[in-house]
C-alpha cells in the first residue's frame, strides 16, 4: 500500500488567495517559558487564518447566486454570527471512495500547462482514456500547477492567469454526477491574464448547481509522476460548525 | 463499507483546555456584501484558534522534559518564531493502517468510566481480549466520555476529574510499539479530581521518551456503540509547518 | 500638572464580558530569532480581541432598537463586511475637555458600592454637590468597583451583580446633553445579582436615543482617592474605521 | 482651543510593514443575528493585528543591539510568552507636554520630501528656527510623506525608498534629551531606494541606546498646513503589558 499525501505545506507566506485572511501560524509559549515541578514543558501555538487557505474543501454555502445557495436555499435566512445553519463544511461528509485523476498536462504532453489555459471537455474526456466516471467519484484534474506552488508569484498567476476548467468541463463534470472535485490552483477556474477571481463561473456550476464540492491548492505532481489514475481517495476536512470550507489533509492510498 | 467519523463538531464554546487559545470561527463576509456583476456572491470565515482545539493531534515538539525533545533533540534549538525545525505536526505522516479500539468502559460493565478513573495495564489488556496489538498499530483506549462532550463542566472535569491512562498503561502501550494512540478527553492523562493538568506523565511517556503521537478529545462512542473493535484508521492532521499540534478529522472504516 | 491613567492594564485573563472575543497577546517574535547583520534584533507581537474589551470606547453603532441605530439610521443599510458605513467608532471626535467626577461611592461613604447597587438620578444629583454639569461635558460616574479589577469574579458579578446607573439616571444624563459618560465596570449598567446582561436599558437610552458615548471598564479610583472632581478629560479611541467601539486610554489632567 | 488628530484610519488593506501581521477587522455579530427581548440588538467585532500597525509607538523592548535592550537589559531575561517583563509599552507613561514640529519639508519649500531623502542634523536645526528644544519635549518630524498614506505603493516606498531621518539627525534629536519623536513613515529610518528595512540603525540610537520612544506612520500634514509648529502633545497608547509597541491616536492641541 502506498500512500500519497495531496496536501501542499501550510506556513506563513504561502500563496493563497487574497481574499481570504491570509494563514498565520504564532508559537505562542515556547519550551523553557513555564517549567512544571518535574522539570516537563508544553509548547503550543496559536492560529489565524481563513477557511480557505492552503489545500482546502469549498462547502456549498461558500457561493451563492441571486440570493440562492445550492437547492434553493435562501443564503439570508440561514447567515448569521454562528454561521451557515445550513450546507456549512459540517454538512460536508468525510469521504472513503474511488478517486481518479485526468491528467490534462500529459494529454498535452506537457508537465504544467501554460499559464491562463482554459481546461475543456474534450480535455477531460480525453485524460479519462478507458476509465469510467462513476456517480458519486472524486475527480481531479491534473494541470502541474502544484509544480509552481514554491513560486507565489507564478502560482498566484495575477499577470498571466492560471490554468483550470472552464464552463464546459464543468458542465461535463455535473452531468456525471461525481461527489467531489479538486484541482491544484488557488481558484477552481480557468483565470485568463490579468483577469483576477471576478467571476466564478465554475463555482456557481458546480457549489450553486449541481451540489458538488471543491477541493483547491491540491498537491497533485507526486500521482502524476507516479502515473496513478486510480486510488482510494480520503478527504476529511475540519468539522467546522457553520463555516464555509476547511483546510484539509486529502490522501490518494494505492494498493 | 462504514465510515465511522471520529471527530467532535468544532464550534465557539466547545470544551477546551484552558491552555490553548479558544477556538473561535467568524463569518466575516456574509452572501449580499459583494455582489459580482453576474449577481454571485462568496461569505467567507476567519479561524482564530489554538493547535489543541476540539479534536487533534499532539506533535513530538509539544512536550519537553528536562529541555529535551523525543530523541534528545534540544528545544531551544529547534524552536523560533517559524515554529519547530524539528518534531513539527508537519513532520507526522499521515496514518493509514489498521486501528484498535480498547473499550475500557466495555470491560467495566459502563457506558462511561467514572470521573478521575486511572486506566490500568490490565484494563488495556482486559479490553483486547483476543486482539493482538502489533507494532506500527493505531490504539484508542475508550472510556465513553465522549458522551459529556455536550456538558462542558463534566466534561473538562475540573472538579470531579476525568478517566484516562495511567503510567503503567502508558508503558504497556510504549512496550508494543504503536504508531499513535487516542483517547476521548481533553488530555490524554488520567486526571484526579481537583487535580488539574499540571502534570503529564503520560504525555511524558509517550511523546518524549516512546514518539508515539496522541490523538485528544476523539468521538468514540458511535464506534464503541457498534461494538467495532478493529478497523482501518486514518488520521490525517493539516500540515502545518512547525506546529505543535492540528486540528484532525480521524476516520475508521470497516469493510 | 498631574495626570491620572483612567485605564485598566490589558493582559491576557483579565475580566471582560463573554459577549466579545477575549483579549489576547502573543509575543510572536523574540529577540534572538532573527539577529541582523550588526547585531540586532526586533521583537514583535500579535493582538487578538474584541473591541469591547479593557478600558473601551461603544460607537454609537454598537446597539440598536427595533433595528434602527442613533438618529433612526437603519442599521441593516449600514453594516456589512466593511463594518459600519456610518456611526462607526471613527465617527467620534477625539475629546478633549471638561471631565467631572460624580463620585456615588463617597455620596454613601462607601469605597466601593454593593454588588448590584442601582445608581440613581438622586445619587448623581448628590454627587455632583456644587458643580454644574455643562452641555458638552464627559461625566464619569464612580462607584469603587475599579478596585475588584483584580478579582475577576467580583469584578463581573455573575452571582451577585454589579452596581450602575439605572434607567432615571441614565435620563438625568441624557437631559444634561453631555458628550460622553463612563463608568467603572464591564457593562455602564445596573446589573442585578444574577441578572446578566440580558438587557441592556440605559445603552439604549445613551447611545440609541441620546446619541451619547459610552466608555466601560474605567479605573477611576486614583482620582476618586486623589478627590479629583473636575479635570481636562482626554478620550482618544483608535481610528477603527467602522468598528463598533474601541479600546482606550482616557486621561484626566489636573493643573 | 483646536485639537489636530494626528492618527492615520486603521482599515483592513491599509500600507503597513509586511514584518507585522496585518490589521484585520471583522464584523463578527451583526444587528439582527440575536434579538432580545424587548427589540435591542448589539453588534461587536473582532481585531487581528500587530502592535506596530497604522499610527503607533514602539516600545523600549522592541529593539535589542547583541542582546540588550535599552539600560543593559539582557532581552533573554525578560521575553517569555507573558511578553516582556521590563521595558514593555506598558512601561510608557502617557504623554501630555510640550511638542514641536519640524518641518523639514517646508525647509526646502516642498509639499513633501523625494522618496529615499535624508534628513539630516542640519535639517533638524534649519526646521526648529526659534524655537528651543527641551529636555523632555516630544519632537515631531515633518516630511510630508502622510500625503501619500492612502496610496500604498508609494506610501510603502519599496522600490523609491521613503524620507526619513539619518544616524546624525538621530543623535541631534539624543543630544537634546527629549522623551519621545515621531514621523509619518512606516519606519522612522531614512529608507534609501530599494533598501528595504535591513538595517535600522536610527531605531538602535533612539531606542536601546537613548531610552526615545517613537511614533511611526503619524498624519503631520495637517498640522502642517495650518503651520503649527508648537503645541500641546498627547501620546496615550494601549496600556498592553509587556507589549513591544501599540496602536495610538496621538492629539495635538493649540490654545
């Protein structure tokens, strides 16, 4: 059995959406601080940061649209200081099922696809081969982006945009009803250059629509390099209690 | 197969450890601050917590004894304002193997051990009956007290006490060379009534003498109520950079 | 010239009201982590709070009734992930000018008050003795509860209350048009044994109807001690843009 | 009497030293999310910040030279999780005195000083005039910089540098003996182009070795416009103990 580890490091700097409030990691007390009688010491720490920072799951009450969240449900009545009342990342069950990875990079015969490349159906289609997409399937779709994650600038992608899944790959996506869906950028969306995160077009499909959530900032290089397509995918995010995503620790196992 | 969820919900007022920063989730941007021209609209949250929240796991740099980390590694040169160098939670491989749960409770007859109970080898050893427990395993000790977790007061036991491992239990786990342990309290230490968490010898035991990791504040009782006693565990804390602990979403599953 | 401190030292575990997130400070970055190349070092640190906690300011944003702010302002059309358009804690001019005293502990030739003690238009009236309270002027109202700061469960009263001005004294004030009131204790309420701060009449009456800042948390008993009834006042909150109060540190100069 | 604020606004994006966490506001509970009885409703927020964020003082503690702080304090002694034990801001009385402003752009009969200028002893002494400077004044530098507060790049000076003063104009400030100086600059050091803030070296003469607290990112211009060049100083930060600096609104005000 082999098991990979699909979350990017969390440390202060790391690029993230601005957004968001950025993550930050103190050591609070520190050993030597507080010596207890028999000569032991804790350390602890203190953290501060968005829910949607480093490698993280979108719940569905993250996008609305009209007013709406997904199935309707009416984004005012259910906000307030305790949260979403409803289709919070508490609502979010941990997942234990088949995941698959269509690696568009190595359709194209690339390791990273260029910056601001919009990732199609046809793409999708084509990475998937003989694999079949089930209902209820992880999906995640292979860019190399994660290669770039070291350089903030490149991978934040505010000049040149970033790759990812546009209109129609999403669309396919929903009608094959999966579960869940990840990619390695800080936005599950095609950003053209200079375009910025303005327009979700993406999220609304899949969060607003079709009920189907998304994981971003995923590490993905180490199964394309491994070539795996297939692997017991494990996604655990936080139960936090009304809040709009988690950060998360996904796992690819392989036999 | 059934996934059993091993985590608490985390919300603001949760029982906690009054050593560790609260945990505290705010919903900054609510649906309707923002709207996109589209008519799309985002809410986002802000954590402020400790590492040592709801259910987590504690890093080897968490404890020191004497000035020293697991394997004689020196806290002071290893800890900074980037966290720890060495023995971070980030340096915890994600656990996929197999996990045994001790039902202590079971052993005794109760759904829940009484406050300030000290759990023995030979409980330990009582409750896995036929089970071997091998090197590399995943051991959670069950006392049912994850059923005080809505009671705060009892749960925290500052008056009455909590059950949890005593020294000789923490060397009889120390002795089979498990990967990581848990337990369903705040501290994974047996603690007397009136007596407070000044002193930790199991923690002393484990994470600095044996490397063994501690799982706290787990959510046992659903699996102790379905009498599973062996399974496939997964503990997957974030990766957080030099922290000395995470929060964590464990799993058990069963074919 | 003498200047009088009229603020409460802020440190992590001081008594503040549970409704605002704790105050809490964290040395992030000690000398030695980063020694630059001459030899030195800068230390820093890391605020997290409400802004209702130690001495502090209300903005007149802070209550509202039957939804509507100070001035019929639809609290609704105001708030938003911004903070407060209108009515924010920036809104107040920094004050400088006449402070008076009214001393109701010395009125009963008490040092401090009882737990629960209602301060009435008639204690003010008796306070005030032969000084004239002037449109314009700040008036703090003394009751000795300043010197329980150090006990924090004396000091919030959750079992036996807690004295301040009730609803005729806070019209007394509201009749007088001053700038600005404050007092000692968590709340500027009388807060009866066991009441909590469930209601709050007199912040309705002061910032609501009469559009009159609040300051709480006050230490106010060097002046009382010095008998110092009437003093330049100082009251510059932060420039929290649209932030629901603020913490302070209020002088009072003496020639 | 006139009072000039000289506090920049405190909002989330203001420019601010990327060495301290960013200011951050939340509007954590909002008017309507929890309605008591009789139709009041209070709305609170919650601060995320570093202590040398918008306008604010540094304290002794905040800068060491090989290890000690100002006095011979050995900075290992006094810093622990509890923050510094000697030399915190704490240990700044509030200042109510004599301040002066010197103007050093007026001097060379500009708005505002180029990025990256010196100011030097000479300027100090041109700018004063006749006025005298006493031991114990505050003494105010005046650049212009505050101009550029509200845009950022600029304000921030990362690739032009930013005005400020030199080691001989931080000696001719020491020589006089004065309690306290500020600037309108993120740093008050002379920033040359591209230099970032490697080096402080004014900070080293002021604070270790002159015991001079400093206010930084101060708003001048408007007591520049009205050329008020002497005036009543009011310095009261946040009485933080053990902190290494705090926000502040400082006042000046004119008969």
């Amino acid at each position: 059995m082999k098991v990979f580890d699909l979350a990017q490091p969390m440390r202060k700097g790391m690029p993230q959406s601005p957004n968001h409030p950025a993550y930050t990691h103190s050591l609070v007390r520190r050993h030597g601080d507080m010596v207890r009688a028999g000569g032991g010491s804790a350390a602890n720490d203190l953290l501060v940061m968005g829910t949607h920072v480093g490698t993280h799951v979108d719940a569905l009450a993250h996008v609305s649209q009209d007013g709406l969240l997904h199935g309707g449900v009416v984004a005012a009545d259910v906000q307030s200081d305790a949260g979403f009342a409803r289709l919070g990342i508490d609502e979010f069950p941990p997942f234990v099922g088949r995941g698959v990875l269509l690696d568009v990079a190595r359709v194209h015969g690339v390791e990273v696809l260029p910056p601001g490349y919009e990732v199609t159906a046809g793409d999708l289609s084509a990475a998937s081969g003989d694999l079949t997409i089930n209902p209820g399937d992880a999906v995640l779709i292979g860019t190399g982006w994660s290669r770039h994650f070291q350089d903030g600038q490149t991978f934040l992608g505010t000049r040149d945009g970033v790759p990812g899944p546009g209109v129609d790959a999403a669309r396919w996506l929903a009608e094959r009803e999966i579960a869940v869906t990840g990619a390695e950028t800080i936005a599950y969306e095609h950003i053209a250059p200079g375009a910025g995160h303005a327009s979700l077009p993406v999220h609304r499909i899949l969060l607003v629509g079709a009920g189907i959530n998304i994981v971003e900032t995923m590490l993905l290089s180490e199964l394309a390099d491994a070539s795996v397509t297939e692997f017991q995918f494990i996604l655990a995010p936080l139960k936090l209690v009304g809040a709009t995503g988690s950060p998360v620790r996904p796992l690819a196992v392989v036999p």
